[in-house]
C-alpha cells in the first residue's frame, strides 16, 4: 500500500468522529447528514469504520460517498483507491476490482496507480487458491500481475507480483498434470500424454516438470513407444537426477530393458535439443 495515502491513520479518524460528533445538535439522537461534512471528515470517518470497526462494507460506501460528494477533490482520489481497498479486506473481489480499475483510467500517472493495478490483480489471484477452480481465474491474474511488473518495474508491489506470478504459472501447471493423471489412471494414455507435454514444453519452469517426465515414460511404455519413453527419461536425468522422479523412471525403464537416452523423433527430440544441446533452431 502507498505510503502517502493508503496508511490507515487511527488518531485522524478519532479526531474526525469527534468532529462528527460536535457537528450533530445538542440532544439530538440523528447524524447530521453526510453532505454537511467535509470531505476530509467523512474520508476520515470511513478509516475509522476500515481500522477500528472492521467494517470494510460500511468503510467503502462512505469512501464512495467522499467521490459523490467531492467529486474533483484530492480527498476523491484518495478516497477511490481506499474504496478498492475496503472491498478487497471484505473479499468482494469484483468491486474491488472496479474501483481499482476506475482509480487506474483517472490517475494513471499517480503513485498510487501502481497500488490500483496490484489490487487488481490480487482480485483474481486471491480466488485461485484451489486447483479445481475455474482456470480463467488463473490466466486473468497472470495478465494482470505481469502489467504490474512490467509497467511499475520499480514500485514496491513488482517483486510481490513476481512471486505471485511464479505460484499462479505454478498453478496452472498443477491443474495440467491433475488432468493427465486422471487420463492416465483409466487408460487414456494419448489423452494423458498431451496434458504432460504441455506441462514440459510450456511450464518447464515449474516445480511439476519433473513428474510430467515420468508420467511420459510410463505412458509412452504403456503404448509400446519405448524411443519416447528412453528420450523422456534422458531429459528427466539430465535436469532432474536428484529427484524421486528420476529414480522410479531409471527403475522403469531398467525393468524393461531400456535405459534413458535420446531415442526420439518426435517432439522430445525437439525438447531434448533445446533443454540439453542448446540447439534452438
């Protein structure tokens, strides 16, 4: 959160509801209305709600009250930008988003922009939690929190976004091998094979390429393609000899004969020369 107007300020917004409170008539049980107060009061007492009450609902229809009532303020751009604040503490993730983006279209140039465009993305990536959820989820908040470490390379959020990305491209990919296992448990072994090869080829960074390399070599045998089978096994030593992986497929090419090397002509023979030989061409 930026520091200049994000960080909740607990003895402001006591002092605005002591304003809020000497403002109302003298025996008086009803709150003066809203656009008897300024706009700093009202933006304060909506911190108070977010802070000390915990209200995050209340605290985003009052900073939405700020930009109705003082729509050209400074306080409304403040005021904005909290709001997509307040809806995200309460998990309202579309309003958040909203706000935000509304908060990006009139300031793009504002510090605080940066803060808007992550809060966006967390919108997505905080519903992204369980692999079985919608993937579309998944590939909004890449998109959003690559603009965040492209366009605010020097903010405080970029390193935050990188991290996030790595875990939701992490992501991805466990939802491709969850697929390919499920294939590959009842026989669909082509069906299986794509999953994984999608896995190897377009999420080779992540923490489940070595698995898919396996899961190849036991689908590739299962299909009698032992050429395919040995290549897979060749790029899980190369890359991968410290893990499990490799040492079940070395055991299960070894029961059949065969040991791990480069016996592709197929798309692993391709693989096997971009990730081994370097040759990209």
């Amino acid at each position: 959160m930026a520091k200049r107007s994000i960080r909740i300020r607990a003895v402001g917004a006591v002092a605005a509801l002591a304003l809020l409170a000497s403002c109302g008539a003298i025996g008086s049980r009803r709150e003066p209305p809203l656009d008897s107060f300024t706009a700093e009061q009202i933006y304060q007492k909506a911190e108070f709600e977010l802070e000390t009450n915990r209200d995050g609902e209340e605290a985003a229809r009052l900073f939405g009250e700020v930009e109705r009532l003082y729509p050209y303020s400074e306080w409304a751009k403040r005021a904005l930008i909290m709001q997509a604040y307040a809806y995200h503490s309460e998990r309202d993730y579309e309003n958040s988003r909203v706000a935000a983006q509304r908060y990006i279209d009139f300031y793009p140039a504002d510090e605080d922009a940066a803060y808007a465009q992550y809060l966006l993305a967390l919108s997505y990536y905080d519903q992204i939690d369980l692999v079985g959820r919608d993937q579309g989820l998944t590939f909004q908040a890449l998109q959003a929190l690559r603009t965040v470490i492209e366009r605010y390379p020097d903010s405080e959020y970029a390193r935050s976004a990188i991290l996030k990305f790595d875990l939701a491209f992490d992501h991805l990919a466990a939802k491709e091998m969850e697929v390919g296992r499920y294939y590959l448990k009842r026989g669909h072994y082509t069906a299986s094979i794509n999953r994984f090869r999608t896995v190897v080829e377009d999420f080779q960074t992540t923490t489940h390429t070595p698995e898919a390399l396996y899961r190849l070599i036991e689908a590739y045998l299962a299909l009698g393609l032992d050429g395919e089978a040995q290549t897979a096994g060749a790029i899980l030593g190369y890359n991968f000899q410290g893990t499990s992986w490799y040492q079940d497929g070395f055991n299960l090419l070894q029961g059949q004969g065969l040991a791990p090397e480069p016996r592709s002509t197929g798309w692993l023979a391709k693989v096997y020369r971009q990730m081994i030989k370097g040759e990209w061409l």
